[in-house]
C-alpha cells in the first residue's frame, strides 16, 4: 500500500508489524484484524453505516493526562469522506480531532482490549 511506512517494533515479549496511515495514525497488524474481524462480524446490521473509532484524551482538570476510546457504527451520511480511513483493509471514520490526537501514537489489539501507546 503506498504512502504506509511498514517498521516491525517490540511490544511485550512479542515484535509486532507496525504501519504508519499517512495521517500520522500507527497500528499494528493485530489492531487492523481487530477492525476487520468486527466489521464482518456486525456489518450486516449495520447497513448504510461505517465503523467510528474517537479518541479523546484530557489535557486538563482532575482527568488530565487520562484518554479514552470508542468504536462505533454512524451514518455513512454523517461521516464526511475525506475523514474515511483504511486502516489495514477496513474503512474507519476518524474525525479529525480524534486524528490529531493519535497522530504518533500506537493503536494495538492485544487480550481483547484495544492500547493506545504514545
């Protein structure tokens, strides 16, 4: 895929493949199959919609320094395209404010949690 840097980095015990998405994004292969794997397993209730990941991380106030993240189905009508991303071979509607937000940082999928890593 053009424009993907492909670096392979240790996490844990185990070296993962890392992709960088050209909007800075960075993901591992296990956190690409996780989106795939969802997508196959709902799309067929979910017509007309695309899977959402938002991330929200708090810079101040007494949750500073604490993020949070959410996957979820919207409206194709609601999610402009230029923020429709392929991660891996999944389209996935990052805003882009959740984009700014995990630019250089690492989403994986790992025991059946998504981490998000600076």
């Amino acid at each position: 895929m053009a424009g993907v840097d492909r670096r392979t980095f240790v996490f844990s015990p185990m070296a993962l493949e890392m992709q960088r998405h050209p909007s800075g994004i960075i993901y591992t292969r296990q956190f690409s199959d996780f989106l795939r794997e969802k997508q196959h397993a709902e799309e067929s209730r979910h017509p007309g919609e695309l899977l959402s990941l938002e991330y929200v991380s708090c810079a101040e106030g007494e949750k500073a320094g604490m993020s949070w993240w959410k996957l979820a189905w919207i409206s194709l009508f609601s999610a402009p395209a230029e923020h429709h991303l392929k991660i891996g071979e999944t389209a996935v509607f990052i805003h882009r404010q959740s984009q700014r937000g995990l630019k250089n940082r690492l989403l994986h999928y790992t025991d059946g949690e998504v981490v998000v890593k600076k």
